[in-house]
C-alpha cells in the first residue's frame, strides 16, 4: 500500500526549500510566484495559495521553466495528482509538461536539454493550441509513474512550462496556476 507523499497546496511559496526552480528560457526572467487571484483564485485554501508561472519567465521567446519536486521514494505505477488552469478566455496557449528523473541522478536542465528528467508523463496542451489548457481547476490531473527500475528509487520529478512563441512580444503563454 503507497503512502501519500506530498500535499503541497503552495500556501506560501517561500516555504518551499525542498523544491528546486530551474528557469533555462532563452531570456530568463521571472520564476515561480505566489498565485494572483485577481487573474483567479485559489482551487481551495487562501485565494492565493497556488503556485504561478507566467509569460514573464523569459524576456526573449522561449519559456522553459522547471519545479522540482523533493526527492520521493517513487516506483512504477504510483500516481501524481494535482490541479492546473489557465485564465478564462486566454488567446495566449500555455503548454505544462510532468517529467521523471527516471534515472534517479538529479542532473538538472539546461538550456536545450531536459538533464536527468527525460520521462515525458503528462503534456498537456502539446501543440499550443488556443483553448487547449484547463480553464478551470476540473477535471483533477493524474500522472501514473512509469519508466524507473523496478522497485522503489529516489527520484524527483518535474513541472516544465515549455512555451515557444512566448514572452511578452510572443503569440504563446499567458498565465498559469
């Protein structure tokens, strides 16, 4: 029986030491922050207690932007929840991808290479199309864990906000929770 690991509900991001943020945009700007909720509020808690990521990753075109989790003993078949949105209405596509470290090293991105975290686990809005990113905190995400050895490994995994045509002067990424 797997133990529920993490409940992260990013009450307050600066109490977030155990999570690593790698931003290798072409233009680095902006990290993660603490949600808005004149843009929207919260799925629950505080109205804004989530996380947020937005067009102001990168000053230049490319956002490629990572949470990482704290190293979790994971194994095939363990499954990662959680909850994202967009604005309603956006015009501007977002793009959220969850990644394994399947190798269980922790080599960290860089810029043109995902490092360690190469188990692509979820995309979600692949071809940044317009209206293609949850605008609303429903339906729930879940992830099932697979590609690792067998048994138990520490491991990490990752939030990747991978937007092309992004920043302020792009046709891509607007704002996600």
């Amino acid at each position: 029986m797997n133990a529920q690991l993490i409940d992260e509900g990013f009450d307050d991001i600066t109490t977030l030491t155990d999570y690593t943020v790698v931003n290798v945009s072409d233009s680095p700007n902006t990290d993660i922050f603490q949600g808005n909720d004149t843009v929207f509020p919260a799925f629950d808690g505080d109205p804004t207690s989530y996380l947020g990521m937005n067009f102001n990753a990168t000053a230049g075109t490319l956002i490629d932007l990572y949470l990482i989790s704290p190293t979790l003993m994971l194994q095939n078949g363990d499954i990662i929840t959680f909850y994202t949105r967009t604005g309603t209405g956006s015009t501007f596509p977002d793009r959220l991808e969850v990644r394994l470290d399947v190798d269980g090293s922790g080599t960290l991105p860089t810029s043109g290479d995902v490092g360690s975290y190469t188990g692509l686990l979820l995309e979600i809005n692949p071809g940044l199309t317009q209206g293609g990113y949850p605008e609303t905190w429903e339906p729930q995400q879940s992830v099932v864990v697979s590609g690792l050895p067998a048994g138990e490994t520490a491991t990490t995994f990752a939030f990747r906000y991978w937007v092309t045509d992004a920043g302020p002067t792009g046709a891509n990424s607007n704002y996600i929770g």
